[in-house]
C-alpha cells in the first residue's frame, strides 16, 4: 500500500480519536504536533511525565505516545502509573539508541510499538497506522459485542414474555424424537387432569380418544417426522375419563444440520366452541327432521321414513368416501328431500289410486317447489337441502326430473338420497303396497344400476347390505 493510501485509511481509523503526545524536546513535539493534529481530531501535549500523567488522570485518551527520557518523570515511569489507572491503554514509544536499556521494562508492560528516533513522517504513518487499526478494530468487535449482549439481553427478555403469553393461553408440550412427552405446561396439566410427573416421559397415546382413529394419527406422525408442520382438530381424553378438544400445531425442532431434535405442540382448548358448534348442529338436525316429517305425514309417509333415509345417506356418504363434515351435512339435510310436497295438492297427494298424466306432473313439480323453498338460504346446511330435494329424482340415465341430469351431472347428495329413498320405501309397507322381500329389492336395485342408480352406489350397497338391513329394523315402522 503506497504512502498516501496508508495515511488516508489511518486518517479513516482515526476519526474520533484522542491523543496525549509527550515529548520533553519542544522543536520535535512542536513538529510531531502538527503531523498528528492532521490526522487526530484531539491532540494534546505535555513536556514531561508529571504533566502528562495530570492530563490523562483529568481526560480519556485513546492513544499515548510518549518519549522515555524526560525530566521530572520519564515515560517508563509515567506508563506504570498509567497502567494502574487503566491497564488496557495503547501506547507507542518513542526511543533513541540510548534508552535500550529500558526497552525489557517497557516490554514487561505490555509495550510493544516503539518509534526511534530521529523520527521520520513515513515510520510515524505507518507505526500509527498498525497500531489505530487495532485500536479502531477492537473497538469494533467491543462495539460488536456489546451491540449483541443487549440484542441477546433483549430477545431474551422479549422471549420470557413471549413464553408467559404462550404459558398462559396455550396448552404447550414438547415431546423428544421418540413421542415421549419432555415438557408440559401449567395449562396442559390444568386441562388434561394429569401432574407433569405423572405424564413425564409418557407417550401422547395416554392422551387418545377412542373416537380418533389409528389413520389420523399415523398422518399426524408421518407429517412431522417428514419435517413438516401439522395443524388440526384432536379429541383428547382426560385422566378422569371426559375429553376435552384442542386446535393443535406441531412443529419439529430441527438442529443446525437439519436432523429433528424434539417437536413442539401448542393447542388451544377448543372444547366449549366445538360443544357449543355441535350443539348448534343438533338442533339444525332436530328442527329439519321434523319438518321433514311433518312433510312425509301430510303425504301419509311415516316419521321414520326420513330418519332411515338420513341414516342410509350418511352410511352410504361414508362408503363413498365422503369427510365427516359433507357425510353430517347429507344426514341432517337428507330429511328435506319431500319438503316440496307441502306445494302439492291434497287431491293429487292423497289420492289412494293411480296418478292420472296431468296429476303426475304436477306431483313431480315437488322437486323445483323444494328447490325454490331452500335455495336462498348460505347456510351450508340448507344448500345441501335444496341440492337434495331438486335432485333427488334425477336418474343416471338422464330420464329422471326435474332437469333430465344425468351420471355425475347430478350432485352426489342427490345421488345417495335417490337410492336411499329407493330402498326405504321397497322395503316398507304402505296403505298402497306391501314391504317387498330383501332379495327382490336386491334384484331390483342392481338392474336398476346404470340406469335409475349411480353404479358405485349400487355396488357399496350391496357390499355392506347387512349395515342397511340393521338400520330398517332398527327405525321399523
């Protein structure tokens, strides 16, 4: 690095700086002055060791550079006593020839950058630039340091409260590799029954509802020891034998290679909101079942009608691989699908004959009437309705009404409730008719399949006949 750049990166060092500069010899210390004074924004000086030392004790210097031998205190003397007040303070020392002798002392205090005299502008230059840079550089890494003891300090503090937040509101466990369970909260223990020592180093399956199946948690575990996050609703179940329902998360905690160390669970105690949803559910259910069946009385059907076909969509909603949320909608909504009867005559309704032409289409008109009743409601519930009473009497063939749909152009709920109605009514007995035996049902509904029926309907039917046979005994007339 040439001159000129070595004293402009020093000058960079040096900005800020102060300097005590003590030499007895007034012509150098005029001259070495004026050098340090374009470099240094402090310099002062002194003519020997006492009114060095008096000037130090009464300011703060990031540098002194001191001649050795001087009156009234020399510079070995005047570092001893300045190392007693501050032992990390830097110094340069300037020396002729014949001070060697003090050279072992110096260095025993921990001096080790000396400039001999006479001295020279580019020996000053690069002597201070070797040592400013340190100066400069550990200030940096203090500055560094500092900076980050009061950001860990801070995030710390910030963290503790953090986690008293989490403590307070949250149910919080922290399970190892294994699932056995490491850490547990105060709101945990709280909410399960269970003290920290009896659940320490359990697993969570002392924690399994019977009603959580064994699909749902190996999903849960193959997803976090994929390394991914898992969210969802779990039923849990207390020590005293009641349950209790959480929002969970859980999370792996990965170390700096990426290899799972333990996983972390928050949960929120969902219970009183799911108990209070479910609540809301039944009296939806309750309230549409009896309008279905005061629907199904007024055209001489029975009660139980709608609660058997409720129970065949649901089964049949299940088979088909519907979620638990799509299978209790079609349950509660499946009661619906006469509704739109109410529309209908008494003299076409209740005739005990034969519809005449005119007299069956307008008993078809049933359906839209249905349809028209619901289909302005956004409730969930009563969408699924008005699907299922326009949709009902559609045939996968198309030849059905009101719309002629056809195959999976027809709604799925339409297509359960259909063969579910079907089946209810071949297999009871009506003013009109008798109940028919099993085995022609069965022989009806499969040439129906294709035809009248969605065909992987029909074969879930038959597959699980026995579930369907169970619940019309059950709900008999």
């Amino acid at each position: 690095m040439s001159l000129k750049d070595t004293l402009n990166q020093l000058t960079h060092y040096a900005e800020g700086m102060t300097v005590l500069y003590v030499e007895d010899e007034i012509q150098i210390r005029e001259n070495t002055h004026l050098l340090l004074k374009k470099i240094f924004s402090d310099v002062q000086t002194a003519a020997n060791g006492n009114q060095g030392l008096a000037l130090y004790e009464n300011g703060s210097f990031d540098l002194v550079i001191t001649d050795i031998l001087m009156p009234e205190m020399n510079g070995v003397s005047m570092i001893q006593k300045i190392k007693e007040l501050t032992p990390s303070q830097p110094f340069i020392v300037t020396s002729a020839c014949e001070d060697s002798s003090y050279l072992l002392d110096l260095i025993n205090l921990g001096v080790v950058q000396f400039l001999l005299k006479p001295m020279k502008t580019d020996q000053i230059i690069r002597i201070l630039h070797e040592v400013v840079r340190n100066i400069y550089n550990e200030r940096k890494v203090e500055e560094f340091t500092s900076n980050l003891k009061q950001e860990l300090l801070h995030q710390t503090t910030l963290l503790e409260q953090y986690k008293e937040i989490v403590d307070i509101s949250m149910i919080v466990t922290k399970t190892d590799s294994r699932g056995k369970i490491i850490y547990a909260n105060e709101s945990f223990c709280k909410t399960s029954g269970y003290g920290y020592d009896e659940i320490k180093f359990k697993g969570h399956n002392v924690l399994r509802h019977p009603d959580m199946s064994t699909e749902f948690y190996e999903d849960l575990w193959n997803t976090i020891l994929s390394k991914n996050t898992w969210h969802g609703t779990i039923k849990n179940l207390k020590k005293d034998g009641s349950h209790y329902i959480t929002d969970t998360t859980i999370k792996p905690i990965l170390d700096e290679f990426g290899e799972i160390i333990d996983f972390i669970s928050i949960s929120y105690n969902v219970t009183e909101l799911y108990d209070l949803n479910e609540e809301i559910w039944q009296t939806q259910h309750e309230m549409l079942s009896l309008l279905g069946e005061v629907g199904e009385t007024r055209s001489e059907e029975t009660g139980n009608h709608v609660r058997r076909v409720a129970k065949y969509s649901r089964l049949l909603g299940q088979f088909y691989g519907l979620n638990e949320e799509e299978s209790k909608l079609i349950y509660s909504a499946s009661p619906m699908h006469d509704i739109g009867k109410i529309g209908i005559p008494d003299r076409i309704l209740l005739k005990p004959g034969k519809l005449e032409i005119d007299e069956y289409t307008i008993m078809k008109t049933h359906a839209k009437v249905g349809y028209e009743i619901l289909k302005h409601s956004k409730r969930p519930l009563l969408q699924a309705a008005s699907v299922i009473a326009h949709e009902h009497h559609e045939k996968w063939d198309g030849s059905g009404y009101p719309r002629a749909l056809s195959g999976e152009n027809i709604h799925i709920y339409g297509r359960i409730t259909a063969l579910a109605d079907v089946f209810d009514a071949l297999s009871c007995e009506r003013v009109y008719k008798s109940a028919w035996p099993i085995e022609k049902i069965i022989e009806f509904i499969l040439s129906e399949s294709g035809k009248h029926f969605d065909p992987t309907l029909v074969d879930l039917l038959m597959d699980n006949i026995d579930s369907f046979i169970a619940i019309s005994r059950e709900y008999k007339d």
